[in-house]
C-alpha cells in the first residue's frame, strides 16, 4: 500500500486544523470493521513531545504525517500488537499497536467491542521502542 505525501503547513493551528477537518467529523474504519474515533483534544498528544515536560514541544516529524494515520488504520499489511498498559505495566487487549513504514505507530483504545479511540501516532525513533513494541503478542 502507499502512503500519502508529507503534509506541509506553516503552523500549528494549519495542523490542527486539518487534524479536525479530517478526524473529528466522523470515525475512521479499520481495514477489518473497527470504527476509530478522533477527539479534538488528542492533538496535542498525538503532535506534541515531551521535552522537559509532558507533551510540550511541537513536533513537525509527527505532524507532517498526519494523513498517515488514516493510512495506517486502513492498512491491511500493517503490522499490529496488542498494547503496554505503562500504569498497570502489562500488556492490555483493549490497546492496539500498528506500525506501518518501518517505523511508524500509530495506537487505538477499544472502548466496546467494535469501536475504538484514538490515542496517538508518532515515529519510532529508537530501535528499543520498535522491540518492546515486537515483542508484544500479535493482535488477533
């Protein structure tokens, strides 16, 4: 499957935007029928890393990708993981990991049992986070 192109904006609010004109208006469905749900206020964690604080400095790597998320959910070849739950430090079956591209993530909650929330994407960059994430069970 190709991806879309990079998107390039010259700011934040471009990005935000089209994050809501794309996202919030209506679920995205799952190659395989799981309604993903998008709320305005994920922007900020989706597009944002933490620095110093939580979610506290833009990040143009992420954002640029934006049109990968829908991508990503509708790609049937992507692989997916069953989620890290860091509170409860186990792996949960109501989260599910897609990584597309090699290194892009992109992480869903279930909510029922056929809908979902969308809870970020970002890019892998360290070779550890693309490990934990393999070696989690294959989502089924």
């Amino acid at each position: 499957m190709s991806y879309p192109a990079l998107v390039k904006y010259s700011s934040i609010g471009e990005y935000r935007k089209h994050f809501e004109r794309v996202y919030c208006q209506g679920p995205v469905v799952t190659f395989d029928g799981i309604p993903v749900r998008f709320r305005k206020s994920t922007f900020d964690h989706a597009f944002f890393e933490s620095k110093q604080f939580k979610d506290d400095t833009f990040s143009k790597k992420r954002a640029e990708r934006i049109d990968w998320i829908k991508a990503a959910l509708e790609d049937p070849q992507s692989e997916r993981y069953v989620g890290w739950d860091n509170r409860r430090k186990r792996y949960d079956r109501t989260r599910r990991v897609t990584v597309v591209m090699g290194d892009y993530v992109v992480v869903i909650g279930l909510t029922r049992k056929d809908t979902a929330l969308f809870r970020t994407a970002f890019v892998a960059d360290s070779g550890r986070t693309l490990n934990l994430i393999r070696q989690s069970s294959r989502w089924k």
